[in-house]
C-alpha cells in the first residue's frame, strides 16, 4: 500500500498533514519528511506541539499550522491511532492515514489505511514511503526522522533491529554524528518539571500486584515527565492525569521489562477508551488517553484494567 499512497502523494493538488493534540518529536519529523519529499504539502497540528517537538521545529525551521488546519485536496493523517486524538472535527472520508500504533477501527471510514505496528516509530514508515517514492531525504529531514526515532523508542529502549538498521542508514546518509542527533532531543527538567515530579511524588497511589507494582498520580502539568519519574521510583506501570475543566488527560508509562513480558500500554487504553467513549492508544510502554470525564475516575479504571492484564500474565506463567 505505500506506493499507491506514494502515487496518491505525489499527483496533482495539495495535502495537508494533520497531526495528533500535543504533537511528539516523531509526528512532527514524520510530517516535515513528507513535506521535503512531496509538492504542496502544509503541515497542521490543531492540538500544539509537545516540549521537544516545538525545540525540533525551532531548531529546523519547521512551519507549522497551530490553530487551523488548511484547506487541500487530501488530508495525510501520520503518527495518530484514533480520530479523536485530534481536537477538531474533520471529514476523514477522503483521508489517508499512516500509522504505526495498535490497528484502530476508528479508521475504517477513511480512503486509506495504513498501519505497521512492528514499527517503534512513525518516522520508520515514512523513511520507507520515501524509498518507495525514490526520495533521498535531505540532512535536515535524516536529522529530524532520527530525533523521532529516539524519542519514540526512550532513546532505543524499545527499540527493534529494524529500528536499529533504519537509524543507522540515516546516519549514514549524510555523515550525521549520534551526538547531534541527541543533542535536539536532549532537555533539562526546568523547575516547574521537577516540582511537577515531586508532587505527583506526594499524591501517588499504588498497589501491589503479584510481584508488580502500578501506581497512579495526579497533576496538572508534565504528566509524561511524572509518569516517567514514578517508574524510575519503582512503580512497573505509571499513570499520571489532570483535570481541565471537564476534559481530562492521562499518560501511562511502563518499563522495559513489563513489555517484554507482553504489557501494551496502548492496546490496554485503547480499550479503556472504548469503554468510556474517550480517545485512548499508543505504544506498548508509553500511551495515553484523553477526553471528556473525571481523571480520578480514569485513573482508578486505568489502574483496574492493568492489574487485570497483570494478572492474566502472571496465570499464562510470565516470569
């Protein structure tokens, strides 16, 4: 399916790349790959851009759509495994859609559907649509799909040995140095973070499962950075949320070895999401989901649905 998309990519009249809410270092590499490779090509994230996203776009003079999205021929929806991690309503009817996350049903409606699951990254589909289409990506766009492979990966951590070969062809495409790859990935926690992960610290709630622990926190800012600072605590699987209003927002993190273990944290939210009609995906030790609801309440079903799954790991003999 990647060179009909291709073709469809590269004929006549514009697309439009729409983005998921708090758009991620490998969405927005991703988007920009596809807008150096093609014509007419604007990039929109109605939802804003994440911390490092918006360093990565600074850093290469990235144009970005924040508050509208852009009137074309074609919408091209990357890195986004469910229409409603998109805070504006659209016709996905005509829409093509690349993905790398859990298979969604959500997308059945839309022209085009692709989705490789075995990938850790976005940017490692559109490196291959780009090969498919004979387009050698420029420095800045081989910088920019490393950048989203390291952060979708927490810096290979997750990684796979596709992960690994593709990283290494970029590289080697334009002589690019690991280090400064990481130096547009790298960011030092600000004090607002780190009082962030301190009093998400103080508001934690676990409970043990077998020999694994889940906790859960509340915030109202940074919940992937608590999330994160609780598993380095010593929790197996995190969820931290925050309430604006009557929306709510939770990320989840696991560790390394849970995954390995067969933890999918995006399968798991997907389903949560399914169950309270919100939006919910992502990758096996990262995800999240938002929507319409009380957080508290999200989080205790969060944390009710992974000690289920711990569970039924523990009865099929994890070790």
């Amino acid at each position: 399916m990647l060179k009909e998309i291709a073709a469809e990519l590269g004929s006549s009249g514009g697309t439009t790349v729409v983005l998921h809410g708090n758009a991620d270092p490998d969405a927005v590499s991703s988007a920009f790959a596809v807008s150096r490779a093609f014509e007419d090509v604007v990039i929109a994230a109605p939802g804003g851009l994440d911390r490092a996203a918006k360093v990565l776009a600074r850093q290469l003079d990235i144009d970005i759509a924040i508050e509208s999205v852009p009137d074309s021929k074609r919408i091209l929806v990357l890195d986004t495994s469910g229409p409603d991690q998109i805070p504006v309503e659209l016709d996905y009817s005509n829409a093509i859609v690349v993905d790398h996350h859990a298979k969604n049903s959500q997308w059945d409606g839309c022209r085009l559907y692709y989705c490789d699951d075995s990938k850790a990254s976005c940017a490692e589909i559109v490196y291959e649509l780009l090969k498919v289409a004979g387009r050698v990506p420029d420095r800045d766009v081989a910088l920019a799909l490393m950048t989203g492979i390291l952060t979708d990966t927490g810096h290979f951590k997750f990684a796979r040995p596709g992960t690994m070969i593709t990283f290494a062809e970029l590289m080697q495409l334009h002589g690019i140095d690991m280090d400064e790859a990481m130096r547009l990935v790298y960011m030092e926690a600000d004090p607002s973070e780190k009082i962030s992960q301190l009093r998400g610290a103080q508001r934690l709630k676990y409970w043990k499962v077998g020999r694994r622990i889940v906790a859960i926190s509340q915030g109202s800012a940074f919940e992937a950075s608590v999330c994160k600072a609780l598993v380095h605590l010593g929790a197996d699987i995190a969820f931290v949320g925050s309430q604006r209003g009557e929306t709510f927002r939770i990320s989840a993190r696991a560790t390394s070895e849970m995954v390995r273990e067969g933890v999918h944290l995006g399968k798991l939210l997907n389903g949560v999401g399914s169950e309270t009609s919100n939006g919910g995906g992502g990758h096996p030790g990262a995800a999240g989901i938002s929507g319409v609801g009380d957080v508290e309440a999200m989080l205790n079903i969060s944390a009710d649905n992974a000690a289920k799954m711990l569970r039924e790991l523990e009865s099929s003999g994890y070790r």
